[in-house]
C-alpha cells in the first residue's frame, strides 16, 4: 500500500511558523505544533528546503530546521 504524502490540510506557513517557534526545531517538535506525524513533517520539510524557505543542520543525529530569512 503506497502512503500518500500529499499535506493539503496544512500550508507552509504553519510549517515555517512552527520552525520559527520551535526550540529547539526538530522535525518531530514541529510535527506535534503541526499536528501532523513526524515523517509527514520531514517529508514537507524537506520539500521546502528544496524550495529554500527552510534549512537543516545536523547535530548529533538529529536535524534542526530554521527559517530562512
């Protein structure tokens, strides 16, 4: 069963404000301020660093997301 990816419920702008908000911004804090599932929120995340709103920097093994301005 193929698992869709498509968020239309949620737009860039709560994605971006919740990484804005977020302390720090793990994929799986702004998930939670979303309301969506951590791998929903990495999959949209990594769609907007792709477009350049948002960069990740690793530390440790986790990634930590911020606005770019």
């Amino acid at each position: 069963m193929e698992q869709e990816h498509s968020d239309v419920a949620h737009d860039d702008a709560e994605y971006i404000e919740a990484a804005r908000e977020a302390d720090p911004a793990t994929t799986n804090a702004i998930g939670e301020a979303v309301g969506v599932t951590r791998q929903a929120a990495d999959y949209r995340l990594r769609q907007l660093a792709d477009e350049g709103k948002v960069e990740a920097e690793m530390i440790g093994n986790t990634l930590i997301w911020s606005v770019v301005e």
